[in-house]
C-alpha cells in the first residue's frame, strides 16, 4: 500500500480562460487533494504562474501526462 505524500505542482504557461479550473480538475480526478493553492498573472508578458500543493498518493507519469492537456509547464516535486 502507497502511503500519503505532500508535493508541490507549479505551473507556468501563457494566460487563459479555465486554466484553474482545468488544472485543479485533473487533481480532483486523481483523487489529491489541494492543501494550499496560489496563482497570479504577469500582465506585461501574459504569462500564468500557479503553485499548488497537492496531498495524496501520486502517480507522476500519470498526472503529468493528463496535465499536459492544458498544454503547460509543469514541476511537479516532493516538497
């Protein structure tokens, strides 16, 4: 049995509508949960920037693979 773990997903990609929503779906789907979540728009660039920290069993190759629908950056470490 796997046991519970903290990480920290980031997210980096030009800004658009849904982008929250999109991403923290794909974590409900995986059964993680959100422990803390934070986001922000640099306006002058038009870039989207979210840190997400997630507690839950993971499978990275997984939820790094669906993530990538959102067509963004991920870093997804062990905090």
């Amino acid at each position: 049995m796997q046991s519970t773990q903290r990480k920290v997903l980031r997210t980096i990609c030009p800004d658009q509508k849904g982008l929250i929503a999109r991403i923290t779906n794909i974590c409900y789907k995986h059964e993680l949960n959100i422990v803390q979540n934070n986001e922000f728009v640099d306006h002058r660039t038009g870039r989207f920037f979210m840190r997400t920290e997630l507690e839950g069993i993971f499978n990275d190759a997984t939820l790094l693979g669906r993530s990538g629908t959102a067509r963004c950056q991920k870093d997804l470490c062990a905090s």
